[in-house]
C-alpha cells in the first residue's frame, strides 16, 4: 500500500481526476491513499501569496520556501512524510522500470537517504510506503527550499508544462499498476509496453474481421506457445522500428536480427496484418548495419 502526500495550490485538480479508472479503483480499495496539502493555507496575508518576484529579475514568480516548509513540518508532526519529490523538468527522466522498481523497494531512491532524517523511504510499521511529491509552479521554487527538504527531483520529458500537478499524477498512475492487487489481472503490468524494455506487440478484439481487415491467424489458433513466440518476434521489431533507442545494447541487437530471420519466413499479408511491412523490415535492417 502507498500513501501519497501532495503539495499543490490546485488540490481540486487531483480529487476530480484521480476518482477514475484503475487509480480510482486503488483508492476505493485503499490500496493507494492519497492527501492533498495546499500551501495557500500556511498564509498569513490576506491574499494568501505564496510566490514573489525573483531576486536578480527575470520573468515569472517563484514559489517562497517559507509557505512549503510550514505545509511540510505540519505534515510530518502528524504522519510519516516519506522521500519528497520535487517535479521538476531539471530531475531525472521518469520512465517504467523506474517505476517497478520504486515500488518493490519502497523507495525512488537506489538507497534510502539517511542524512536527512525522516525523508526516507522503505514500508513503515503501518504496512504503508509513504511518498510526498510537491508540484511547482510559476518559474519554480526558491532553491534553499529545495536544497533543505527535497530527496529526489524527477522530470516527465523534455519538455515544461504550466505546473507540477500533471506529473505528479503521471507518477501516482504508473506507480499505482505495480501495486499487487490494483490491476484485475496479476501479469498486466509485466506484459505491458517498455516492462523488458521493449514496445507492446498490437492487440487485437472482435469482431474476426473489422472492415476489410483481419487479424493474424496465429492469434486465433489456440496455440500459446506459437502465439508467445508472434508477441516477443513482433515487439521486437516494432521496437526497433519506432524506437531504436531503446535495442542499443549488443545482445538486443542479436534478438532483433533473430527476428528479422523470422519476419523473412512470414507471408506480406501476415506482416502487413501485424502492422509492419517488406520496406520496414528493410529499413531494421539498415538501421542495424546490414
């Protein structure tokens, strides 16, 4: 179970959208717990500021430390804080694997940090991990504050975004399908895109035949041996297709010309119904020097 701390001046944006789909269901369950800390209420002017002009000028507000360090010390003189995560564009890249393995250890970190007292993470003796992840916004926040309380700052991409909130939801979400009980089916998490490195093989419904189109035949032979075999061949492909940054490694390499010595035995027809085509495999094929 994961408890998630967030400090945001927009607590309406998580409570209206985190009451849906599978993070809804988590939270319905209580398999994820979420509170939401508004440093607007650690104000003492009338228009309850949290942000100020920057020192040495610039565009934009930046968020004061002294509002966010109030919120943090009333949270942690009630319950556990746990690592606090910054997001912010100048952290380290979020990304799947990342994600697994913050749950299974507890942590966002390799190592929990013990320098910093009850910023660490790990399970508590409640059975809950706990996470408070602050959401920036304006032109960020005052850097002492930042230096004082903050773990680990994450970003969601290359790219910025109004405030902090999207990515704090993007966390939660990815985090919440590797908590054992949150998805219907145990082996979704492990069989979804980028969980080995690689992209998802196409998925497929009824009807059989949807406007002219099929589906590859394999999928409908009953055969799981020869059907696991189309999954890892086909993910490997499109993987090296439309993300060939993600095969850089040697041994990824070999799995991939393994592949196209496979694709070479497939019909046009069959490839084509699986989304790829001649050209493409081509195209695998220069990428990988051949």
């Amino acid at each position: 179970m994961i408890h998630f701390n967030v400090i945001t001046i927009f607590p309406d944006f998580f409570h209206s959208s985190l009451d849906l789909g599978v993070v809804g269901k988590a939270i319905q369950a209580e398999k994820i717990t979420l509170e939401t800390i508004n440093p607007r209420a650690y104000t003492e002017d009338f228009h309850q500021s949290v942000d100020d002009r920057p020192f040495g000028g610039g565009d934009g507000m930046v968020m004061m430390g002294e509002p966010l360090m109030l919120a943090v010390e009333d949270l942690r003189s009630r319950q556990v804080l746990g690592e606090v995560i910054y997001l912010s564009p100048q952290g380290h890249v979020w990304n799947d694997d990342w994600a697994r393995k913050t749950v299974q250890r507890g942590s966002f970190l390799e190592s929990s940090l013990s320098s910093k007292g009850e910023n660490s993470g790990g399970r508590q003796s409640d059975g809950k991990i706990y996470f408070t992840l602050v959401c920036g916004r304006y032109a960020g926040i005052d850097f002492r504050w930042i230096q004082e309380v903050v773990n680990c700052e994450i970003s969601i991409g290359d790219y910025v975004l109004s405030g902090g909130e999207l990515p704090a939801m993007i966390l939660i979400d990815s985090l919440a399908r590797f908590v054992p009980g949150v998805l219907g089916n145990a082996e979704s998490p492990h069989n979804e895109s980028f969980y080995q490195g690689l992209l998802e093989a196409p998925q497929y419904t009824r009807p059989r035949l949807w406007r002219e189109q099929s589906v590859p035949e394999v999928l409908l032979s009953g055969d799981h041996k020869k059907i696991e075999d189309w999954r890892k061949q086909i993910s490997l492909l499109r993987t090296a297709l439309l993300r060939p940054d993600l095969i850089e490694d040697h041994k990824r390499q070999e799995a991939i010309r393994a592949a196209l010595g496979w694709a070479e035995k497939q019909s046009s027809d069959e490839l084509a119904v699986s989304g790829l085509s001649r050209g493409e495999i081509q195209k695998i094929r220069e990428s990988l020097g051949e």
